[in-house]
C-alpha cells in the first residue's frame, strides 16, 4: 500500500509558481513540480538564446534578459533536498 505524504508548499514559492502557471497539489512531491519548472525554464532560455541568434536580441543586451529570466525563475536556485526541506513537515 502505497503512502500518500502531504507537502506544505510555503506561500513564497506557491507566489513564484503560480506566476508560470504552476498550482502544486499536497500530495504532489516537490522534485515532481521543480523539475517541471526547469523544463519551463529551459525551454525559455533556449527561446531566448534563438531570438539573439537570429538578432532579434542584440548581443550586448542578450545578459539582461537571461538575468531577468533567471530571477524569473528564483526557486529553481533551490536544489531539489531544499524543496524537499521547506515543503516537508514542521
């Protein structure tokens, strides 16, 4: 029989989810949603570094739009144990 652990999401990275469209559930693990978010980010930076390649993006502003992408995507800087940490029991 398979246990069915509830995460507690805290409210900073609920807020930071939901900006990409992302509503985690209790019983879904947090690994689960982080690497659904690296795929979204993913597939932006490489939407990002195609738009520079064709020159819709000029080289010299290329860093500020990978660095605001970046703080777009502030939970990723949590590696996968921390998710884990602050969404796992009191």
């Amino acid at each position: 029989m398979e246990s069915m652990f509830q995460w507690t999401y805290p409210d900073f990275l609920i807020e930071a989810l939901a900006r990409h469209g992302v509503a985690p559930r209790p019983e879904t693990p947090p690994r689960i949603v982080r690497t659904f978010v690296r795929d979204l980010y993913l597939f932006e930076i490489r939407k990002l570094r195609d738009r520079r390649r064709v020159g819709e993006i000029a080289k010299g502003d290329y860093v500020g739009f990978v660095v605001a992408l970046r703080k777009r995507y502030m939970p990723l800087s949590l590696t996968p144990a921390q998710w884990e940490e602050i969404c796992g029991p009191d």
